[in-house]
C-alpha cells in the first residue's frame, strides 16, 4: 500500500504545482532561474526552461543565426567550455501576458560578462521572447536577439 501512495504521489506531484495561467510573478521567476543556471554554466538545466521546438534568431551587425533547441545546445556548450566564467544578468523591461494566460511576450536587455585568461568582456542583447504554458509551467518558445554593438 506504501509502495501504491509513492507511486501516485511522484506521480500527480507534478500536477499540484502546475499554473493554470502565467503571471508577472512566474515569468520574472522563470527568468531568474534562467539566468542563475546559464551563469552556472549548466547547458540542460538552461534549455529546461525552453519548449522541445523553441527557435532561437540571433541577429548582430555582420550577419544573424537562426537555431533550434539542438543546434542552441551545440553552440553553448562550445561557447561556455573554453571561459574561466560566464555571467548572464537579464532586465526585463516589458511583461505582456494574452487574456486567457497562456502566452506572454517579454521583453528585455541581456548582458553577458565573459571571463577567459584573465580578459572579461561584457556583450549585451535587446531580446523579445515568446513564451508559453506548457503542463503547467511557463516556457521559452521563441527568442529574437539582437547583439548590441
């Protein structure tokens, strides 16, 4: 009987802390998070926060990339693996949510402090992202990034 209650509660857990709607409050959370594993330098744990099929359009002065959740995890873990440190900070300037709670828009600037033999180099982004609901937890789906100069 012990073995039955486990079993069921590992598996409606999951459940009993999903949103039915996304607010100001989960999205600034979500974003917290991202930032804490991404300057963990934790390559799963930061791609956890996005959906199966997020698209990810970097754009900058000599060019733009457009990437999906593998080729974004192929270009992470080759940029995060040669830094002594990696840093990501993130202001969110907007918040909009969709009336029936399932979709947001954010928008914010991103800066990302480098550290590589002794050099740090600071880059920052103007970034709009999609996100969604998905079982409960909100989800990066799309991001647009656009590398300051």
């Amino acid at each position: 009987m012990k073995k039955l209650a486990l079993s069921l509660f590992c598996l409606f857990a999951p459940l009993v802390h999903a949103d039915p709607a996304l607010t100001e409050n989960s999205i600034r959370n979500l974003y917290a998070q991202v930032a804490a594993d991404a300057s963990q330098r934790d390559v799963d744990a930061t791609l956890a926060h996005m959906s199966a099929d997020v698209r990810i359009h970097i754009s900058a002065a000599k060019g733009s990339i457009e990437l999906d959740a593998d080729r974004y995890r192929q270009l992470l873990k080759q940029g995060w693996s040669g830094l002594d440190g990696y840093r990501m900070e993130v202001d969110i300037e907007s918040i909009e949510i969709a009336e029936d709670g399932q979709s947001a828009t954010v928008k914010d600037t991103t800066r990302e402090t480098l550290s590589m033999r002794g050099h740090e180099m600071t880059t920052g982004m103007q970034e709009t992202a999609s996100l969604r609901l998905i079982e409960g937890e909100p989800k990066i789906v799309r991001i647009e990034a656009t590398i300051q100069p």
